[in-house]
C-alpha cells in the first residue's frame, strides 16, 4: 500500500471511523447512509477500542491493512485507537484533507461526562482540532440486535448540512439518538453533570485470585434540567451537544484571580 494515495474526486471526501471496531454495526451502517453524500473513506481499529478517549499509540508500530475498495468506497483497519485512525487518515492515507469526519455510529450513549472516556469523541476532538468538521454519533442501546435505522433521518440530515456549510470554528457535535422508532425530535442542548459510580465489581477467578470488573451506572446530579442531554434522551429526543476540544475556561469572574491572592 502506496501512501497517500487517496485524493478528493468530483464529491466530497467523507472520513469514517469508530471505537467499536471495523466489524462493527454501527459503522456499517454509518458508511450505507454516507455513500450517498460523498466518497467514503473508513479507517477503523481492527477490533472494539471503547472507552480509549483520545489516546495514541507510542510504543508499538501501527499497522493498517486495506479490507475494502470499489468505486466511492475504500476501507482500512488499523491496530490502533479511533484518534490513531484519524491521524493516520490525514498524515499517511489521504493526499487532500476530507470535507467531513464522521465517527460512530457507537453502540451506546455517549452523553453526559461519558464524552471524556469515550473513544468515539476522541476521534470528533482530533477532527476538531485540525479544523475538519466532525460529528459524532451514538445510538442508545447496547443490545446486540440494536436497530441502527433510527439513526438514518439525523445522520443524513446534520452530515449534508456540515458538508454544505461547515461547522462554526473549533466547534463540533456530539449527537445521541434514543433506541425507539418514536423519536419526539431533536435538541441542542448541554451534557448533563454527574458521575459514574459503583463502577467496579470485585470477583475471584478460578484459581481464588481477585479482580475487578467495570461496571457502574451514570448518576445524574440534575435530573430536572430540561436542557441536558440526559433529560431529552430519556423523553425520546435526539440530543446534539456542541463540543469543543478547549477545556480551558476563562477565569471570566475573577474566582481563580481571587483565590490566588
């Protein structure tokens, strides 16, 4: 495999990734609803790197094996993370920057605090930062037959609109889609505060060794703000939370100013 051997041609150049892995159905089902959009360009790990948030690969070589390659659509998979996959997308496989980055479609919500772990959005954060439009997108279930066309109308919709206009500068999305065919519709608005707690459980294995398994439950500290994601994607809205890679806040009243005298 040649790098940069991938140009844009007549269409937009669309790259897709994950953290679920290149056999993923959410990914797949991701590429079906792009095509239409674009040249589809896929560069995923090769098996489920959930929970990974923006790491890189540092110690070890990465590899990238090309699986698919028709007319509008190319895939790779990669040993590395969803970030690797998008460095490697535009250092090493593509010859133009894409119009758009799309990563998902996660098997599982990504809302709340759950957008610092989650391997998706680190992938929409690099985009970001290399000022490439980027949307990420999660389905609410992690049922093994989840039904990946409730997400169809949204994916096409904002990713048609990014495409024609862009996205405001350093400014991403993170959109996550209740598991129902009786979405109520769409809502821009905040990611909830809380935390995830109890979030290992203590066995023993066979030989009486202990270990800890992560589990846990995300605890909502404000269940009655209406304008978090939590709150509409428990009453069947799409939540699209505006995200930035910035986690500087500007010490705008004076308290960090203050509690350093």
């Amino acid at each position: 495999m040649k790098d940069r051997t991938i140009s844009r041609g007549a269409r937009p150049l669309i790259l897709v990734t994950n953290d679920d892995g290149i056999e993923a159905q959410g990914i797949k089902s991701l590429v079906t609803y792009l095509m239409p959009l674009g040249d589809v360009v896929v560069v995923a790990p090769d098996s489920a790197r959930s929970g990974q948030s923006a790491a890189i690969t540092v110690n070890v070589p990465l590899r990238v094996t090309q699986v698919e390659n028709q007319k509008g659509y190319v895939a790779f998979k990669t040993t590395g993370t969803p970030v690797d996959c998008v460095k490697l997308a535009l250092n090493v496989l593509l010859s133009d920057a894409p119009d758009l980055i799309v990563s998902g479609i996660n098997h599982g919500s990504n809302s709340g605090v759950s957008v610092v772990y989650s391997g998706t959005m680190g992938a929409v954060f690099e985009g970001i930062i290399h000022g490439i439009p980027s949307i990420g997108f999660s389905l609410c279930s992690f049922s093994h037959d989840a039904d990946f066309s409730v997400c169809r109308n949204v994916v096409e919709r904002l990713c048609k609109k990014a495409l024609q206009q862009g996205l405001p500068s350093q400014l991403g999305l993170n959109v996550n889609i209740p598991a129902t065919d009786s979405i109520q519709g769409e809502v821009v608005c905040r990611a909830a505060r809380g935390k995830w707690v109890s979030e290992y459980e203590s066995r023993v294995d066979p030989f009486g060794r202990p270990y800890h398994w992560l589990t846990g439950y995300f605890e909502n500290a404000e269940p009655d703000a209406e304008d978090t994601d939590e709150y509409n994607l428990a009453r069947n809205y799409i939540s699209i939370v505006p995200v930035t890679p910035d986690r500087s806040l500007p010490d705008v009243d004076g308290r960090i100013a203050q509690w350093m005298e």
